[in-house]
C-alpha cells in the first residue's frame, strides 16, 4: 500500500511496483484514510510518507496502524531532521529512505523487508511455542539429587546430551553439561530457588555442552520433588531459535551494507569482513564470473600467493588451450569448479541440498573414497596452505549460479550444518544483491558512453 499526498510520486511508485512484480493494494493520501485502507486490506508492506494531508501525518498513522497489524513500514520522506528521524524510530520502520528514491534501493528494501518480515513471523511463532513447551515443563527432562548428580533422565535428554541413560543415571552431574560462569550460575539458581522459591526467576539461559562437545543454548527451570531433595530440571534447546534471531540480525546488517554500497566491486568489500564475522572469523573469498572464468573478487585472510595461484579455475590442455566440456563450456577444476558447475550430489556427506560443499575435516575427507572418487581433478591447495575446514557457497540468483563464497579455516570441526544453513541463505540474499548492482553498473556505463557519443 502507498501512502502519499504528491499526485505525481503515488503514480511513479505505483507504476514501479508493478514493475518490481507487486500488486499495490490501495493509493491514500492522508492518514486517516491510511489507517482505515490499511486496518481492512491488511497489505503486505506500506511505503509511507510522513509528510500527508490532513492533521494525521505519517509516523502517526504508521503507529495507529501498527497497533492493529504487524505489517514492515519504509518511511519515504524529503525531511532528514534528527526530530523527524527520532520520530520515525519509535514506529520500528524497516528503512528510512530520502526522497528522490534510488530505484535499486526503493526495490533492494521491499525485497528484504518482506522476506525480514516472514522470518519475524516465523521467529515470533517458534517463540510462543516455546514458551507453550516451558509451560508444559519442557522437552528433556531431568532428576538430580541434592548433590546435582542425575538419578532419572526422559529419552529427550538422552537425545540432548549425547548419552545413553544408562551412562547419565548415578554417574554424571548436570553440572558436568555446564562450563565456567554457567556452573555457578545453575547453583546459585538452584540455592535460590530452594530458599526463596516465590522470588527465584522464572527459568535460567545457559550453554549445555553434549558428548560431542558440541555448544546448544539451552532455557531450563527448575522445580522440586515433594518430600524429598531431588530437583526436576526441565529443558528447552533454543539453539535453532538463537540461529534464527542471529541470522535476521545478519539479514539487517547485510541489508545496510547492500543500501551503503553503489557498485559491485564496493559491496564485495564491504561484505568480506561481515561474512568473516559471521562464519566465526574464518577467512573468507567470493568468486565471481568474468567472462567465461570465475576469478576472485575479493578476499580477507588468504595470502595473496594463494589468491594469484587460484585465480583461474580454467586447466589448459597441451596446446594450451582452454579445456572445455562436452557442451563446449569450459571445464572448472577442483571443489570450487564443482560447485559453480553445479555438479555436486547431496547423497554425499560432504554436498547439501542447496549445492555447497564442507567439511570440519580436509585431511580426513582425502582419505574418503566417496570423495576421492570423485570426477575432475582436485588441486589440495586448501589442505597444503594448512587449512582443514572449508565450506564453498554458491550464490545463485535466478535459477544461475554466479559465483561462491569460499570459507576456511585452519582449525578442525569450525562449521556446523546449521551453519552453514544460514550462509547459504545469507549468499542468496548477497547474490541477488550483486545482480542488482551490476546491472545498475552497466547501465551506468552505457548511459555515460552514449552521453560521451552525443557531445
């Protein structure tokens, strides 16, 4: 839905929506017709101006509306005043965009918002389910004597921490789960909770370690057995849920880099040390296409010696010319080719779904026949440069892949599947990000050229 008094900008922007591939659901002009239109036609997004008809001005209308639904609002406004700015901020919008609009940014924040939107609900929905599963008493469960030494478990904790009941029931703590400051935490909960159980919290967060070492965040409460000293510790994993709340953060950080960055080439920089932070500081390349290859377009951590050897995916024959496949596309070598070719399997351990590969284990993975297998060559740059987990991304816009996302590091087990879950989504929004931008590149440049042939 457009809320905006100008005539002239309602008709450019609703012409552009359609074009974007939207339907515009109404037209207003002032606020009070706003908050009406939009409390009955329950649209997807509003791009509001602030400046409006009548005595209701847009950041009022956006607050009265968000009172009825949960919809992403995009303020469009000529006013850039800190009081304004500071107004607007207390309705939550998703984008404050100065007016003229940029087309590119105009659609790169209808795009995310929506798709932010859509991961809030679902994040807000995993949210009240928990709290139905904290309420129920949880999922795992455990029995601990006053000692915290576990005398029952329910098959969820089994699942949880790894172990069989038999090697959790009298022989391990639940503190054994815990680590550091968590420790202390669960026995001041627990003393707390038994001395002055009215004013205790209502459950405790904390990190559970299972067998496999692996990290899970975890919500648990506690309640006691009557007439004895037991506790009943009741847990919720709220890994995936904490998943979820750091990639919609990402999602909004990624979407600042899109909107501050006007070419490719910027946005590839721009984005380098934001994927190294979220892949836990691994070092991290993006490949991008030119021309027939796929050559690296920026980098951080990798050494310029490895970056010049790896440059070109082409393998030249003895005439040195370029190899080329049956269809006369030219072949691409090792992983990274495999990849980008879109020859990967998923029934592999070491392929996704969504066409990546990783592994926690390089060296290991060497001596895998399934992986040694397999067709083409591979070059072990990687495991020489000292690097034992890797994970390739493709980014793919449009049903093409047009590049990846090459992550390392030297230290075993870095990546998780859930991991790298969220960069293969996160390379999905930066694909269609790169598109976009090269797209207005070229426009540019063929504008100049054509204003240089006309002088």
């Amino acid at each position: 839905m457009i809320v905006e008094d100008n005539a002239d900008v309602t008709k450019y922007l609703s012409r552009c929506l359609v074009n974007f591939g939207y339907d515009v659901a109404a037209t207003v002009d002032n606020g009070a017709e706003a908050i009406e239109k939009a409390t009955a036609l329950e649209p997807d997004l509003i791009l509001m101006d602030i400046t409006l008809n009548g005595r209701i001005d847009g950041i009022t209308a956006a607050s009265q509306i968000q009172g009825h639904l949960d919809v992403p609002i995009i303020y469009l406004t000529a006013h850039t005043d800190d009081a304004t700015f500071c107004r607007s901020k207390t309705t939550n919008p998703f984008a404050y965009l100065e007016k003229p609009i940029k087309l590119n940014h105009l659609h790169h924040n209808i795009e995310m918002a929506l798709r932010w939107h859509s991961q809030e609900y679902k994040l807000k929905k995993s949210e009240d389910l928990y709290h139905t599963i904290f309420k129920s008493a949880g999922d795992a469960m455990a029995i601990a004597d006053d000692d915290a030494i576990i005398t029952m478990v329910n098959d969820e904790f089994e699942r949880l921490s790894g172990y069989a009941r038999n090697d959790l029931e009298h022989k391990k703590r639940f503190t054994d789960f815990l680590s550091g400051a968590d420790v202390d935490s669960f026995t001041n909960y627990l003393r707390m909770y038994k001395m002055e159980p009215n004013i205790a919290p209502l459950y405790c967060e904390t990190v559970f370690n299972n067998r496999e070492g692996n990290a899970k965040e975890i919500i648990f409460t506690v309640k006691l057995s009557p007439d004895t000293k037991n506790s009943i510790i009741s847990i919720i994993d709220i890994s995936d849920w904490k998943q979820r709340e750091k990639e919609h953060e990402a999602t909004i950080k990624l979407l600042q880099h899109i909107n501050a960055s006007d070419t490719r080439d910027t946005l590839v920089q721009t984005s380098l040390n934001f994927l190294s932070n979220l892949s836990r500081n691994s070092h991290v390349a993006i490949r991008l296409k030119e021309s027939l290859d796929f050559r690296y377009a920026g980098a951080v951590g990798f050494s310029e010696e490895f970056l010049k050897a790896e440059g070109s995916l082409h393998v030249l024959d003895n005439n040195e010319e370029i190899l080329r496949n049956g269809d006369g596309s030219p072949f691409l070598d090792c992983i990274c080719g495999t990849v980008l070719s879109e020859h990967t399997d998923s029934s592999k351990p070491f392929f996704t779904k969504h066409g990546s590969f990783w592994t926690n284990s390089i060296s290991e993975l060497l001596s895998d026949p399934a992986f040694r297998y397999l067709p083409g060559r591979k070059r072990n740059r990687c495991n020489s440069e000292g690097y034992e987990s890797l994970a390739i991304i493709p980014l793919r816009t449009g049903g093409k892949v047009i590049g990846l996302m090459h992550f390392a590091d030297q230290a075993r087990n870095h990546f998780a599947p859930q991991l790298v879950a969220m960069l293969e989504r996160i390379g999905d929004h930066l694909a269609h990000a790169f598109a976009h931008k090269q797209v207005d590149q070229e426009l540019r440049e063929t504008r100049e050229w054509l204003e240089l042939a006309l002088e």
